[in-house]
C-alpha cells in the first residue's frame, strides 16, 4: 500500500482541496500535552474558527483509529483533549507503531507536516517549534521539527521557539537544514512569549502576499519546508526579562527531577503554567491564534496565485 492509504480526509477538506481552495493545518500535540483540559479544548475550537473567520478551511490533523486523520470532528477534539498526556505524542519514529497499534496520538509539529503534505496542504499554523534544547551538547537533545522542516515542503507559521531552548543552535540547525527563516513584520526572530530573541531572521516579510510569492517560488525549486515567525500580539507578550526567571527554575525543576526526551517540552510547559499562575498559557493561546490568523492570510493569497 501508499503512504496516501493511511489517510482520512474529512469530506470538506477534500473538496476544498479539489477546488483549490485555502487550507490550513494544525497540529495537536498542542492539545494533547501543550495545554490541559479544559482549556485546550476551548484553544483547538477557537483556532478552528479563526481559519474560517480568515477565509480558509482548517485541517486539524492527528493519529486515531490507525488512520492519518486530516479534518477532526468535534468528536475527535474532545477526545484529544480529554486524553491529553494519555494520548501518545507522535514523533516521525512512531508513526509506524502508532498505526498498528490504532492509538490515539496528538502529532508533533514534524508530523503534523509530514501527513498535510501528504494531503496536499501547504500551509499549517502552529505555536512554538521545537528546536534545540539547552544542553543539548551534553542531551543530544534537537527536536525532530528541524530535521523535518527541512526535508518536507510545508510551510509553518510560529511564533518562533521558546527560550526554554537554545535559540541560537536552533537557529544554526535551521540553517544547517537548508531551512528559509522569514520574520513576518520583523527583523527579529520572536521568542514565543517575548516578541524578540535578540537574533535575527534570515529575511523580512511584510504581508501575506510577499510570503506567498517566496512560497510558490520554493516549491518551483523543489525545496523543502519554510518557517515563518510571527511575534506574539503585544497586548499578550513578556518582556524576554521578567519572563526568564521562570525559565530558569521550570528548567531546573526537569533536571531535578530527571525530565529527558521527549517528556521535556510538555513538563517545561506545564510548569511555565504553574509558575506564571496560568498567565503563559492565556499568552500561549493568543499567539496560537495570532498565528491562525496570519496562515489563513497566507493561504488565500496563495491560493489566489495558483487560481
Ligand atoms: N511548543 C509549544 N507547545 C507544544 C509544542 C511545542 O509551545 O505543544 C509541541 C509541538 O507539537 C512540537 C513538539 O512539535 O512540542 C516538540 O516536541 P520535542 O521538543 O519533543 O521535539
Ligand atoms: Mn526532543
């Protein structure tokens, strides 16, 4: 069998693909260890509606019932999200086992690309990457979104990585992958909660429409994925300071407590919620949003392009 034989596409997705309409992706291993229930729940819906508000169809994608699922039914929302770290955390590793097995699994930002393009979606919204981690000279510890990124023609828009990782070798890897990093509206590459890291982008975009020319002129290349950082709303965002410190001890409290691999970033994000007194999971949900919003942007003015 084709990969293409593990997919299930909801029937609206596959109509809007036929007629070459505006899609985004989303992933959801945000719903299933990003967030906790309920307000996860509330964040897939919500992002959900922001892709149609903007003009686009979303396509939330997860593993369920041994399929590659592309278009989930509130259902299948609900039942993510109530799973939550019961759910597993698909990587591209686990696909495979994943499948036989039937499991329910909220995919990874490298899977979530990996199945939309196999389902032909080009554009997919998501918040932070994974990148590479603080340490990582010692952890080997590199998130699989980078090497994903790119190999496989999906463009993903972020709000950059958050500074519980090493922005700067994340960046190098970025770059090490062939990968194009575009700042929307900024010279900085944004630092999820914090609107700058203090590195640069490689190249600014100004509006949806520029950002879609230098798509469609990759995938005439033949290239791989593209990562589009959008900084976090300013009514929503850190100052990088006042948000480091917290860093610092989430960090500190994984390496007490043993904390590697895979487990890492769902901990480090728990206890970022624990620690701001829930403040980083009402940003995380903004910038989600925000990021929604501007694929959608990205969508309809490539699918104007190719129309
Ligand atoms: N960053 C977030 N929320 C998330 C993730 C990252 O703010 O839920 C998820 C994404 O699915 C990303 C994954 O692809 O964590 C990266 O995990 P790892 O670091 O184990 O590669
Ligand atoms: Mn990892």
């Amino acid at each position: 069998m084709s990969a293409q034989a593990y997919l299930s596409i909801a029937p609206e997705i596959a109509a809007a693909r036929a007629a070459g309409r505006p899609i985004v992706a989303l992933e959801s291993t945000i719903i299933t260890h990003g967030m906790p229930y309920p307000q996860n729940l509330a964040m897939a819906r919500e992002v959900e509606t922001v892709v149609r508000d903007n003009g686009a169809v979303p396509a939330t994608i997860a593993i369920m019932d041994g399929k590659l699922k592309v278009g989930l039914s509130d259902a299948d929302l609900e039942t993510l999200a109530r799973e939550g770290h019961k759910a597993a955390k698909a990587s591209r590793r686990d696909m495979a086992a994943l499948l036989a097995n039937g499991a329910t699994a909220g995919t990874t930002v490298a899977t979530t690309m990996q199945i939309a393009a196999l389902a032909g979606i080009a554009i997919f919204a998501t918040g932070g990457i994974g990148g590479v981690h603080r340490g990582a000279e010692q952890s080997f510890d590199i998130s699989a979104d980078l090497e994903e990124l790119g190999r496989t023609p999906v463009a993903v828009i972020c709000a950059g990585a958050k500074s519980i990782l090493d922005i700067a070798k994340t960046l190098e890897v970025l770059e090490t992958n062939g990968v194009p990093v575009l700042g929307f509206g900024t010279d900085d590459f944004p630092a999820f909660w914090a609107r700058q890291s203090g590195y640069k982008v490689d190249h600014r975009v100004d509006s949806a429409a520029d950002v879609a020319r230098m798509l469609a002129i990759q995938a005439d290349l033949g290239m791989g994925g593209v990562l589009i950082a959008n900084p976090i709303p300013e009514a929503d965002a850190w100052e990088a300071s006042a948000i480091e410190d917290f860093i610092r001890q989430a960090l500190a409290d994984a390496e007490a407590q043993g904390i590697k691999g895979k487990a890492a970033t769902p901990f480090l994000l728990q206890r970022m919620f624990e620690l701001t007194g829930g403040k980083s999971l009402d940003s995380n949900i903004a910038l989600v949003k925000n990021n929604a919003r501007v694929a959608a942007d990205i969508a309809v003015a490539l699918a104007g392009r190719t129309a």
